[in-house]
C-alpha cells in the first residue's frame, strides 16, 4: 500500500543551525506535500505545503523541496530558534488520502 | 474565527467501557477526518466524513465508528475499549476532501486512557 517514510526520528541541532528533514513517498499520484508542526500539548499545524507542479516553496526560515522523480521532499528549517523545538510531520496526498509520515523529534540546542 | 473543537480534552475510561468523541469543525468545512496518534504509530488514519457521508475508511477494526451530522459536526464511537485503544485521537477539518484539498486544520484532540 501507499507509505510515507521520514528520517531521521530524532534530530538535535544547535541553535542557529540549520535542520533538514527528509521524505519519501511510494504513490505516484500523490499532487499535494504539507508539512505540519505538532507542539506539546496540541494538535499538529499546517506550517507550509507544496504542489507537485512546483519544486521548492519558501516561507520566511522554512523551506521545502520536491523531486518528483524520485519521489522525495525536504523541509528546510534555517537559523533555527528554541521555538523550532517541536514534532514535524510530512504528509503525502493523492486522489483520495493523505499517508503521514510518522514524524520527526526536532530539539534545538541552547 | 474559530477553531476545530474537540471534545472532551481528557477522558478515562475502563476496559469494555464505550466512549464517544465530538468534534466541531471550522465552520464552513464540511469535511472531517479522524485520526488516532500514538508514540509508535504515528498519525493512523481512522475515517473521513463529507456532507454526512463516510467517504473514507482507515484499517481500524469494526469497533471504531464515527459519524458527521447535518452541521458538519462529527462524533466517532469506540466501543469495548481496550488498552491498546489509549491514545490521542485528533480531529481534522478542510474546506472539501479529494483532490484540490489545502491542508487540514487539526484540533488540539481527546487524549484517551484506558485502564
């Protein structure tokens, strides 16, 4: 069936640095890429998505890339801030769902 | 303008129990997902409802049952509860489901224990 593999699990950089979370997905169909940012205590939040007709989308610090062709996609987070601490969740959209990935712990370091 | 609202934040219940679970979409979202999240599992899908109808369905046994009412509302059911049903079940809503959809706004979910 249709899967959504994240890496890493976990991911501790300094404070300042930049963090990089990588996806990759298995159905072909699949046209919409959001990426969502669970905090402690709530739900998860859309914080930028992508299209499968665009490459790369830039949002202020956050970033994400697509290769369709190899079916992956990156969040780019850059000068990263003890807010940036959080669960992060790629999703995949085709036709009919959404597959999430199942996450990424990201720390940031004082 | 509001938010997806779930109800309630916090729940115990005893194994054999049955629970139910309310969620408010943003109004104007006629389309509800369910989703329960653990440590190991991640985000698994339960169903999605549009217009009162369940358009999609997760691989979660026939114990789970949910359902949207005419105001976009949904509830979803858990019946005999066991332990492995301790989980955070969170409530996402979107404008229309399929293709064209924008992302789902998400509840801050029911954290459910059983003991």
């Amino acid at each position: 069936g249709e899967n959504v593999e994240q890496h890493p699990s976990t991911l501790s950089v300094q404070e300042g640095d930049s963090a990089v979370i990588k996806c990759t997905y298995s159905d072909s169909a699949s046209n919409y890429f959001p990426w969502y940012k669970q905090e402690l205590g709530k739900g998860p939040q859309l914080i930028i998505d992508i299209r499968s007709n665009v490459g790369e989308k830039k949002d202020q610090r956050i970033a994400v890339t697509l290769n369709k062709t190899a079916k992956h996609f990156s969040l780019h987070i850059t000068e990263t801030q003890p807010e940036d601490s959080a669960v992060y969740f790629c999703a995949a959209r085709g036709d009919d769902k959404i597959i999430f990935g199942k996450g990424t712990r990201l720390h940031i370091l004082p | 303008k509001a938010g997806v609202t779930q109800t309630p934040r916090y729940l115990i219940k005893t194994r054999g129990q049955q629970v139910t679970l309310s969620c408010s979409p943003i109004s104007g979202h006629r389309s509800v997902s369910w989703y329960q999240q653990t440590p190991g599992q991640g985000l698994q899908f339960l169903f999605e409802y549009f217009s009162e109808t369940q358009r999609n369905k997760g691989n979660f046994p026939g114990r789970f049952s949910g359902r949207q009412f005419s105001n976009s509302r949904s509830e979803m059911n858990v019946s005999t509860l066991e332990l492995g049903d301790s989980a955070l079940y969170l409530c996402a809503s979107s404008t229309v489901p399929g293709q064209g959809h924008y992302g789902y706004t998400f509840g801050s979910g029911t954290r459910l224990t059983v003991v």
